[in-house]
C-alpha cells in the first residue's frame, strides 16, 4: 500500500510530507520533483505568494545513493516566507529572539467559504490563523512533490499524466473529451492556462483580468488525462476498491474543488444509454504489446476498439485500458479583496471578511495538483494488482500480465 501524509503551515517553517510504501530500487530524479514543484507555482492568475517562492523538495530519509531503498521517503519543502512570518508563527511560547517579520494582529473575521468559521468553531480557537494556515492550498505543493515520485513508479509500466484546463468561469472548451492524451501533453509548459485552445485561453484571461479588477476571484475546471494505465486497477467486487470512487476523494481533497466528474461525467445523467456508451469492436491488424512501438506496453493491452470513451477508461470501478479522465471543478477562490460581509467573532457585529493575500485564480495550479493526486491513486492501485517490494518485481510481474493478457485477448486477423 502507497500512502502519505503531510504537515506544515502556510507560513510555518516549511511542508513535510512522508510517503510509504515505495518499492525499493527507483532511480528517483528530483530534478523531476522540482520541475512538477514549478508547474504548480505557475499560471495566469496567481498572486505574489509565488513570486517569493521557489519551491524544491529536500529528501530527508528513505533514499540512499540514488535509489529508494524501501523505507518511508520524508521530504521537505521550505517556506522562504517564514523569514516574513517568525514573529507571527513562532513555535515556542514566547517570540524567540532575533525572530523576523511583524506582528500581526489575530485574524477574527471569517471569510466565507473558507475554513475559517467551520474550524474555528470545531477547535475552539480564538484566532483564525491557526485556521487558514494549515487549510492553506498552501499544503498542495507537499502533494505535487510526492506525486512526482509516484509518477516515477508509474513511468515503470509504462503510465503517463497530463492535464488541461477546460474551463475558467463561464468561458469553456466545447467538449474537452475532445482533446486526446497527445494534444494536452502538447501544451507548452509556457501557455498561461495550460488550455489546448490560444483563442478560449484569451478569452479566459479576460475573464481573470476582469473578476481581479472587481476585486473578485474566479474558479474553473480541469481535466486529467492518464495514458496507457494498465487495465484491471481497481475492483468492482467491494465498494471501497472501486477505483472512481478512490480517484474522486483523491481530487475533491484538494481545496475548492466541488465536484469530480469522470469521462462524460455529470452529462451522462441526460445522454440515452445508446448515446453514451461505449461499444466494444473488434480491432484488426494491430500487433500485440511486443509489436514494433517496443515493449514497454504502447500498444494497446485487449485487443478491441473503443470508438468512443465517454467513460473516462474506467468501467465497473475498474480500468479498462483506455485513456483515464477525470474532471475537477473548482469554486472561486474565498478570499475577496472586496469582502463579502461576515461577523467579527470578538464582537459578534457585523464586519467585511478579512481580506488576506491570495490569488484572483488558481485553476492552472490546481491540475497539477490533480495530476498528481491521480497518480498517488493509480500508483497505489499498481502496487496493489501488481505488488513487488523491488521496483524490479513489480515490473516483473506488470509485463507477465499485460503479455498474458494482450495474448488472451489478441485480435484475430
Ligand atoms: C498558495 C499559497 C498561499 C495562497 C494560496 C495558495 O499563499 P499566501 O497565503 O501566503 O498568499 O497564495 O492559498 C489560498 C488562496 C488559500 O485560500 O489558501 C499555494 O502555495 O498554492
């Protein structure tokens, strides 16, 4: 079982995540980690936080010589911000001396939809702070770095992912099913939206530009498109192996997203079934996993064809061998440099919400993070059908099943 946890303020001293359960012997490049770690600081929209930060995750434990050794994987991704946040977020009781930054004063109206009220009112705080900073998306960059190593283990049979945004406010792509695997991994890691699309990509910064000028915030969505998953991650057979519902926790998790959709998602509520399934034909002419793209699975495992995939790749809560799509929608961000009205909790009288720094939009970051939410989701679920404690016995035991299968169900000419 792959799994993690992480720790750390916004404004603390820095994130800490542990990830367990990694097969020893992964050749981790954290040149990679560092690179996944910019993307999610990146996008039209974001606020000045990202322009302190350069995030980079320091291995701590679980890794020797380059190779993973088993062990639980600890990393590190300090906040240069802290400089600007000692005297507010010390950890001892008193201001240690030589602390830096100012004193800022308790932060006492709640803005809404944030955390603020909920967890105020669920541990009994008197200020907010101790709140926001740990609800802070802040805590995503943790997610992203160990999301990037567990991309690595999916690298190893043959797993890519890529994400675009479909959607900012009400500026939309027709229909981002539409958009194969090849063109969302073809958007440049320059494009401000990281939309297929230049001219809905203007049109979407408009929309940014415009809510920023209100003094107002804008949420969107996302799709995450995984190529070459192996088929039969997941179970059908109890309700809490079923890979849909593992992947939609994984993505509402991250901060403002509302609701998940997977392929067709909540449009095949209103489609005939003769409409939106997918038929199952034969495919001819094809050669198996070992044909000429190599064997490192580019062809298709089941030899059949899916003229369609408004399933998203995933039938019975179990992957069926094709693309794996997936949809976060994400609400506006909660804090408004015009704020809405709230009450001032030390007075109970009515106060604007507290207006704190933030960003006008971060439905790009947001992908990224939803990227690598699906991949800690799918890395598991490979661990899980193809096990292994050495990256070499999973990788074994990956091409006895997908060379068993790609001969049980291979075309007939
Ligand atoms: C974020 C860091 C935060 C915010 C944003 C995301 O930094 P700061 O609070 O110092 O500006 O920019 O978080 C929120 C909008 C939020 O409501 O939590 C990040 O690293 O992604």
């Amino acid at each position: 079982m792959l799994r993690f946890l992480t720790a750390g303020e916004s404004h603390g001293k820095a994130l800490v995540t542990i990830l367990e359960g990694l097969p020893a012997g992964l050749a981790i490049d954290f040149e990679a980690v560092t690179r996944e770690l910019r993307r999610r600081q990146g996008g039209y929209g974001r606020g000045r936080r990202m322009a302190i930060e350069s995030d980079r995750a320091e291995p701590l434990s679980g890794v020797r010589h380059g190779l993973s050794t088993g062990a639980p994987i600890a990393l590190m991704i300090p906040n240069k911000d802290w400089e600007n946040w000692q005297r507010t977020m010390h950890v001892e009781p008193e201001q240690p001396a030589g602390a830096t930054g100012p004193d800022r004063p308790m932060v006492t109206r709640p803005r809404p939809g944030h955390a603020d009220l909920a967890g105020v009112v669920k541990y009994g705080h008197d200020d907010i702070r101790n709140v926001l900073e740990r609800a802070s998306a802040r805590e995503t960059a943790a997610r992203v770095a160990i999301g990037a190593i567990a991309r690595q283990i999916l690298e190893q049979v043959g797993t890519e992912i890529v994400s675009h945004v479909t959607s900012i406010g009400l500026v939309s792509l027709p229909d981002a099913l539409a958009i194969s695997f090849e063109d969302a991994r073809a958007i440049g890691d320059d494009a401000p939206l990281h939309c297929v699309d230049p001219r809905v990509e203007r049109e979407m910064i408009a929309e940014i530009d415009r809510a920023r000028e209100a003094g107002d915030t804008m949420g969107g969505s996302f799709e995450v498109i995984a190529h070459d998953v192996p088929p039969g991650l997941g179970s059908y057979a109890q309700w809490d192996r079923k890979l849909d519902g593992r992947l939609a926790q994984a993505l509402m998790s991250i901060p403002a997203i509302k609701a998940v959709g997977i392929g067709r998602g909540p449009a095949a509520a209103s489609l005939p079934g003769s409409r939106l399934h997918d038929e199952i034909l034969p495919r001819h002419g094809l050669q198996g996993p070992q044909g000429p793209q190599g064997p490192q699975g580019r062809q298709p495992v089941v030899g059949v064809s899916r003229p369609t995939n408004n399933a998203g790749g995933l039938e019975g809560g179990v992957t069926n061998g094709e693309d794996l799509r997936i949809s976060g929608y994400m609400k506006p961000i909660a804090t408004l440099m015009k704020p809405l009205g709230s009450v001032d909790l030390t007075t109970m009288t009515e106060s604007p919400a507290t207006i704190e720094r933030s960003d006008v939009c971060a439905v790009p970051a947001a992908a990224v993070v939803g990227e690598a939410m699906v991949a800690l989701v799918l890395a598991d679920a490979a661990m899980e059908k193809f096990g292994g404690d050495s990256v070499q016995e999973l990788v074994d035991n990956f091409r006895a099943f997908r060379d068993r299968t790609a001969a049980r169900f291979a075309p007939r000419q």
